[in-house]
C-alpha cells in the first residue's frame, strides 16, 4: 500500500491534442483533433483496401528478387528455405513465405533460430545447418539485413541468398550482393517505411503475383497472418500498415490459417468480432511465448497446420506454454521488485540480477519494471559468471545512449532509444550500476515524464450510445493511431469497488451537467487506488468511451487513463506559485492567503503522521500538493488544500524537519532530515509566528 500511495502522489501531466477548432460529431472531431481534417483525409484513414497499398515494385531490388525466385522455381525440383525470427512476427512472416510456395507446389524448408542456442539472426553458426538441407536459395524474413559474413558464406557454398527484413542496418549490410528488401535502407521511399517483417514478406508475394500474371488463391490467408505480424510488432497502424492489419481482421472469420483460429479458440477470442487489441494482447503473446520459452516449432508448426483437430491440438500445447511463460514471468518479476523496493536507496534506474532466472523473460519483467517504479530498468540473469539480460526505457530517455556512456564495463550490447540487451562479467556489474546511476542523476527530470494525451475535451452528451458505436470504425487501433481518448471534468464518484480479485477499479460516475448521467468506469491494474477515494468525491478523467454488452444490452462504458482530483493542475500551480513567492522572500502579509480561512494545527499533527510512512525511504518524496492534501483529508478528517500543504510543508522545511523542493510541471519534492536527535519546535518557525499573527492558526 505504501507503493500504492507514493505512485499516486505523483502527478503526471495531461495534454490535449484539439486546439480547439475541431467540430462535427465525436467520430469527425477525433480524427480532426489527429489532422485528418479533410473528407478525403478521413475516407483514406476509415476506409483504405488493399486497392490502396503503393505498387510493391517501388521498393529497391524487388524486381531482382521476384527475377531469382521465378528462375528457381522453373527448375524441376527446386528447393526453398525460409529463414525467419522467432518472435510473432518473424514466424508470421516465414508462415506466409512457406504457404505462398508450397500453394504454387513447391514446399519449403524453414529454419527459426534458437533464441537461446542460436541465439538472433542469420548467424555464421547456422550456416552450416542451413547447407545441410541444401537449398537452391534462402529467403530471410524479418532478419538478414546485418548478416553480411553469413550470406558471404552461403554463396561460397553454391546457395543464393534473397534478403526481406524491416530492421536498420548494424553492420556488414555492405557485403550483402544480394537482393534486400527493405523498407529502412537509405534511398528508400517513406510510403512502406515502417512495415512489420511479416508485412515485406506479404508484399514479396504481391509482387510475385504481379509478374506471374494471377492473383493466388491464398492470399486472403496471407493477409490475416500480415495482420497479426504487423499488430504484434507494435508498428504504426498508418499507411500500409493500416491497410494490412484492417483487410487481416475483415478477412479473418473466413480466411484465417487453422492455427490462428485455433489461437483465438484457447484463448476465448470472438474470430467474428476480433480486433486489434484481440491480436495485440492475445493472440500475439501466445505465438511470443513459443520464442521465449525456446520451442519455435510448436508455434510454426501451429501457423502452417491445415487441419483444424491438429491445429487444436497444438495451440492448446502453445496455450499452457504461454501459462508457464506467465507463471516463470510472475515469478522472476516479484523477485526482481522486491530486490530492487528492498534497498534503501532507490536511483534513476532500476538494475537488478539474480541467477537461474529464465532469459526470455527478461525483457518483458525490465518492461513491467519501468512502468511499475516510472524508471528504466534492466533485468539480468547471471550464468557461470556472466551476466546477460534486457533493458526498458521509462519516458523520454535515450536508453542506449546511456548504456553507451558505460561500454568499458560491458562485453557487448545493442538496441535502441527505449530497449536494449547486454551482456557483462558479473565481477563488474557493482561499477556499472554506481555508474549508471551517477549518469541518470545528471538526467532532466522532465525526460522521466510520460504525459497522458487526451484527443478531445468532452461532455457527457457527447457519449450517447450511437456515438460511440461510431468509433468503432476507428478500427484497427494501436500503435501510432490510438483508440479515442476523452478528457472529462467534474464527474461525482457515486460508487467504488475492486473487482477482478482486487486488481482493478471499478467506480461509477455521475456526469455535471444537467442529464446527471452515470457511467461504470475501469480502471484496470489500480484496484489499490480505492483507498484514495471516496463516494462524493469529484474528479476528472482521461478514458476511452466503449461499448459494454451484457445480458443483450449494450451500454457506454469508459476505460480510465488518468483520474486525478478536479481543478488539479490549477490548484497545484497555484502552490508553486505560493511556494516561489515566499521562497523569494517576499511578506505573506501581502499574499492573498492571509484572506483564507483558518488553518487547523491538526493538520500539521496528519501531515506529519502522512509523511513519515517515507521516513526510512532514503530517497526524495515526489508530490503534487494537491493529491497531498487529498489524502490528509481522506486519512485524517483534516480540511486542507494545496496551499495549505505548502504552508505547512514550508514551516517543516524552517524547523529543519525536511527540505522542500520545486520538482518538474508544478510538483514537489521533499526530502526527510534525520533529525540529529533533535526535537524541533514549529513556533520557532518564522512562517509559523507570521501564520500566528495573522490569525489563520487555530488549535
């Protein structure tokens, strides 16, 4: 609870997207608050097919590689292997290449490296294996970009190599003379610039189509297996990519593979109403769990399996896969949190190790670190005096910069602004956690902040059913084109409850205006949060509007954001503007204050009690003023505001019971003195004999 209470102590800024010019009804104004001001604008978002993809021939050497894959394919028995990833869209990409073929009866080998054997990529090691099965050609998805040394061997051993892959060139792309086809190579245009592995293999095929003249009978098929490779590789859901994840999840009821409605079957997924949160959170986790817990067959032979009674025999072996990713994920997250929330001090990073943790968890419990404790963490599993592991970023931090300033420490490392791997020689990993965190001390506290973006301001009327409905054309939502977000004010709490084994928050709302509405509002992941509120309260929101369908009945819903005490920003700003005035040296006497109503001693007595909790912390107490007197008052049956909170925060920073500190946006920090064994007395306080003279103290 203690956790609880010091995350929700912390303001995070919201920001508005509508400059305030967008009208029309809700569906219109969300799309002019994103720019797609226009009709013409708004049918491309709404409603582009796959009439709309740009021709696949614009990207550089695809012509060349549809030249070398129609020539092997001419000969008598020609002999194709797929080389993939093994995350969900690497298999999905290799899943499209292998039914492509094996329709034109030709039937591929596959290889899928190892994660933890092979390790990632197209590999000098694999090199072998590959000649093993002697293929006339190798077509890499997802990979193969940076694996110049490895083609190089390839081609001395008589096999041509095709690149496809979506990722930035790290090395040796130079020595590639072979086709590569990829959309972020210099020279590239922008109109495919983002695609998913699983989306450049989709348009190999297209393209492939395109020269042989006919349109090949699986490529509905092809497109549900793009849709889900785009989706779970967390590519902006624009352009192209819209195209291919809205025409997947259309054709998916009829023209899924068998594994994938498989997939949605163990999982209780409606293929008939299966959108792209549907694929992002269970569909894709699933096929994920098959790299992480090192059995890439399983989910390969799934995504290729014709027959339906198979394809449920494999995905329900995926399914309890993906129960014992959760279980060992659970497990090594609760120990990493608690190693790290155990130490007195807690610095701007998160680094934690421990043995015998299974490696493809890491990066997920490094993610779910980040957001827990709003900083960037790193997991590390430590094997025969090695240490190895991943790394998430929290907010704006360049976190490869970072890990960049502390390579003398590290055996090797990679990756990007928010997620990175490494690898060190356990004797060092004391240096290279005082190092980084003498590096993220020096960081601008506003790159830890992550703001909540809301598209519109609304009321409550905006919400009628039919309204939201209409959002559903919206879909599919995601990365880069988000479900709507609403900023809502002055809501009345009529009721709260935990739901869900008390991992989340349900409230009811009451809406101000005259129709007095009520809304059921989720708050998932915040059940701790009801011990901050009350019935009666009243508070703004960021949510997103949904549609609740139960017993025949549908009803607008809201999926919470954000909650924070109404009027918060403005409240809070006027403490920081308390707190710069008298700081500065300047009289109360002449601040509009001294007109306020009295302020109760017991306050000071709550505060305190409050404030203690983080005695033994040995780190700064983030704040907003406004949230701080929110929960004097709940706790305590005290009366106070935000700038009560900073009179009284400043008389203990005058006695010398703690430091008080301006902290980004309009927060605080404040930082608990030990004393010294001393008792100090507030009368002696000058802001307390000022406060007395004026006559706003009462006992």
């Amino acid at each position: 609870m203690k956790q609880a209470t010091e995350h929700w102590l912390q303001s995070t800024p919201w920001q508005l997207l509508d400059d305030g010019t967008a009208k029309g009804d809700l569906l219109t104004r969300v799309l002019s608050a994103r720019g797609f001001d226009t009709a013409e604008k708004r049918r491309v978002i709404l409603n582009a097919s796959s009439d709309d993809l740009p021709d696949p021939f614009l990207l550089h050497d695809m012509d060349k590689a549809c030249s070398i894959l129609l020539r092997v394919l001419e000969k008598e028995h020609p002999k194709l292997l797929i080389f993939g990833d093994y995350d969900a869209d690497g298999l999905t990409a290799a899943a499209i290449l292998c039914r492509y073929f094996d329709q034109l009866g030709v039937r591929p080998d596959w290889l899928i490296p190892d994660r933890f054997d092979d390790g990632y990529g197209l590999s000098e090691g694999l090199v072998d294996e590959i000649s093993y099965h002697h293929p006339d050609l190798v077509v890499t998805v997802d990979t193969g970009t940076s694996s110049g040394l490895a083609v190089a061997e390839l081609k001395k051993n008589g096999i041509e190599v095709i690149v496809t892959d979506h990722h930035q060139a790290t090395g040796h792309h130079d020595l590639l003379d072979v086709p590569i086809i990829n959309p972020t190579l210099e020279g590239e245009g922008h109109l495919y610039q983002h695609l998913s592995g699983a989306g450049v293999a989709l348009l190999l095929t297209l393209a492939l189509d395109q020269k042989r003249g006919e349109i090949s009978p699986v490529r509905d098929t092809l497109m549900t297996l793009a849709s889900v490779g785009t989706i779970a590789d967390v590519v902006p859901l624009l352009g192209a990519n819209r195209i291919i994840a809205r025409e997947g999840i259309l054709r998916f009821q009829e023209d899924a593979p068998e594994g994938l409605k498989a997939v949605c079957r163990v999982s209780g997924t409606n293929t008939q109403k299966i959108n792209a949160r549907d694929i992002a959170f269970s569909v894709a986790p699933r096929l994920n769990a098959a790299g992480r817990m090192g059995d890439v067959r399983l989910a390969m032979d799934l995504l290729l399996a014709n027959d339906k009674k198979e394809a449920d025999r494999l995905a329900t072996e995926l399914d309890l896969l993906n129960q014992k990713r959760r279980e060992v994920e659970q497990d090594v997250f609760s120990q990493a949190l608690l190693s790290v929330t155990s130490k007195a001090e807690r610095p701007g990073i998160a680094i934690v190790a421990g043995k015998d943790w299974h490696p493809g968890v890491l990066g997920i419990v490094s993610s779910r670190m980040a957001e827990k404790l709003r900083v960037p963490a790193i997991t590390l599993n430590e094997d025969n005096g090695w240490l190895t592991g991943s790394a998430r970023s929290f907010g704006h931090i360049d976190l490869i910069k970072a890990i960049r300033t502390a390579d003398h420490f590290l055996e090797k490392y990679g990756g990007h602004t928010g997620a990175a791997g490494l690898t060190l020689k356990a004797d060092n990993l004391k240096a290279f956690e005082e190092h980084m965190a003498l590096y993220f001390d020096t960081l601008d506290p506003e790159d830890r902040v992550i703001p909540h973006w809301a598209d519109i301001k609304a009321e409550a009327f905006m919400l009628e059913l039919q309204a939201v409905e209409n959002l559903e054309s919206m879909e599919p939502t995601g990365e880069g084109f988000e479900r709507l977000v609403v900023w809502l004010e002055n809501f009345t709490i009529e009721s709260i409850a935990r739901v869900g084994n008390g991992r989340h928050l349900k409230l009811t709302l009451r809406s101000p205006d005259e129709s007095m509405q009520s809304f059921d509002a989720l708050f998932f992941g915040r059940g701790d949060e009801a011990a901050f509120y009350d019935i009666g309260d009243v508070v703004d929101m960021i949510a997103a509007p949904e549609i609740n369908e139960w017993n025949h009945r549908r009803t607008v819903q809201l999926r919470l954001v954000d909650v924070r005490p109404a009027a918060e920003t403005k409240n809070d700003r006027e403490a920081a503007s308390l707190y710069d005035y008298l700081t500065a040296g300047n009289d109360l006497l002449q601040y509009p204050v001294a007109t306020r109503p009295e302020l109760s001693q017991n306050l000071f007595a709550a505060l305190w009690q409050l404030i203690e909790m983080f005695k033994d912390d040995g780190r700064p107490l983030l704040f907003s003023p406004v949230r701080l007197a929110w929960l004097v008052s709940h706790r305590y049956n005290v009366k106070a505001d935000a700038l009560d909170m900073t009179l009284a925060l400043l008389v203990f920073h005058e006695v010398g019971l703690l430091r008080l500190l301006r902290a980004p946006a309009f927060g605080f920090q404040l930082e608990i003195s030990d004393g010294n064994g001393l008792r100090p007395v507030l009368s002696e306080s000058p802001l307390w004999r000022t406060l007395e003279a004026l006559g706003v103290l009462r006992s």
